[in-house]
C-alpha cells in the first residue's frame, strides 16, 4: 500500500498515511481539526535495467544512431622505446 504525505492548512504539521488506492483522501486534521491537503512526496519508484534508454536502442534503428567514436587504447598510444646500448 502507498504511503500518502498530508499538511494541514491551520496548523503547517505534516503526516503520513497508508491508504490504498481505492481509500478516500484524508480531510481533517487529528491535532487541530484543519483542512488538509495532500502533498505529492518523492517518489520510490525507479527504472532500473536494460531497454529504458535509446542506447539501449541503438542496434534496431541503425540511420539515427549516432557513429561511436574510436579512440585508440593506452597499449597503442605508447611509443616503444629503442633499447639502451651498453658500451
């Protein structure tokens, strides 16, 4: 069940509730008697894994996708060095 967030407009104090989604908003406040108002909280709610970006798109639609870059690695970009000659 979802937690709902709620001020009241005569006395500012705020209180949680769980509700279903089917249940009636809460009207009166049970310290003062106020009016109360819902307040829309932080959600918990998140999108996790593969498929919720266009990355991860990329392979189905091939014109719009953008060309990665190539960079080269560490391994190439080093030159090598010739030996020390001992004398």
């Amino acid at each position: 069940m979802p937690i709902y967030e709620y001020e009241c407009l005569k006395c500012g104090k705020t209180s949680e509730a769980m509700q279903r989604f089917s249940d009636p908003p809460l009207t009166r406040c049970e310290q003062c008697d106020g009016q109360l108002r819902k307040l829309i909280s932080m959600s918990t709610f998140h999108l996790k894994g593969s498929g919720w970006y266009t990355t991860d798109y990329a392979g189905k639609n091939q014109s719009t996708a953008k060309p990665a870059e190539s960079k080269p690695c560490a391994a190439e970009t080093k030159t090598e060095s010739s030996p020390a000659k001992h004398s």
